[in-house]
C-alpha cells in the first residue's frame, strides 16, 4: 500500500468520493453535510492524499489551511471493501505528520454525530483529538462535533 498527492482526476477517486458525500447527504440533513464536493476539493488550499493497493484506491483524506498554523481534516473515506484494514490509521498518521511539516500548531475536524460516525469520532479520540467548540465558519449544529489536536 502507498499513499501519495492525487490530483483528483482519476475515475476510481471520482468514485469513492461521490460514494462518500452520498453517505454524507443519506446520513446527515443538507444544512448539516459539510463535506467537500470536488470543485471545491481543488480549492488551492485543500492538499488530498489516497491510499492505494496496487490498482485500487482504498481511502482518501484532505487537509485544509485554515491559517498558516492551523488545519482542517477534510474528506476522510475508506472504501467500503477496506474498511478493517488500518487504512484510516494510515492515512490520519500521515496527514498529522504533513501537518507538523507544514509547521501547523493545531489540526481540526468536523464530524457527525449521528452512530454512523461512530468508528470516526473512535479513530480521532484514540489519535488524541479531544472535543472542541465549533472553529473557523461553522456555527452550532446539532448534528456535528468538532475536534482539536495540538500538534
């Protein structure tokens, strides 16, 4: 398995993100799905990294500069027929040292808080992400939580 910079132009890619907000859209009402479609996954600030298994794309995640020493995890996925396999780990430790590359001192997310986000808020506890109040443009929703880690 690798794990490399996509330039998001790639039909399995395409695949598992449109998956992935169509899990967002099923899960969570509209007002509550702030994932990133792909317009604005190309947005300069957003850097997207996939994981692959020789041919096949098994995860993706995007990180965002909110700031020159903050970001924001965007579009965590692993594909449903990978799921078990460490790939979230792998790509969370990846994105955390690209983070403390940059010279980021803090990483945040957003996630739901409906049971089907449950392995998510798991992974981001037991990485050392701790609860937070909402940050940059998002306000109160009942429908997400929001994370910290300070790198």
């Amino acid at each position: 398995m690798y794990i490399e910079v996509d330039d998001l132009s790639r039909a399995a890619v395409h695949g598992l993100l449109a998956e992935h907000l169509a899990d967002m859209r099923a899960t969570s009402p509209p007002e509550s799905v702030h994932a990133l479609d792909l317009p604005g996954l190309r947005d300069p600030s957003v850097t997207v990294w996939t994981l692959w298994d020789e041919e096949a794309v098994l995860g993706t995640v995007a990180l965002r500069e909110l700031s020159p020493a903050e970001g924001e995890i965007k579009s965590m996925r692993t594909a449903t027929e990978a799921r078990g396999r460490g790939v979230a780990t792998r790509l969370l430790a990846h994105l955390v040292d690209e983070a403390r590359a940059r010279g980021y001192v803090r990483l945040n997310l957003e996630t739901g808080t409906e049971d089907f986000f449950a392995p998510a808020r798991r992974l981001y506890s037991e990485y050392g992400f701790t609860e937070c109040p909402p940050f940059g443009d998002y306000g109160n929703d009942p429908n997400s939580i929001f994370f910290t880690l300070a790198l």
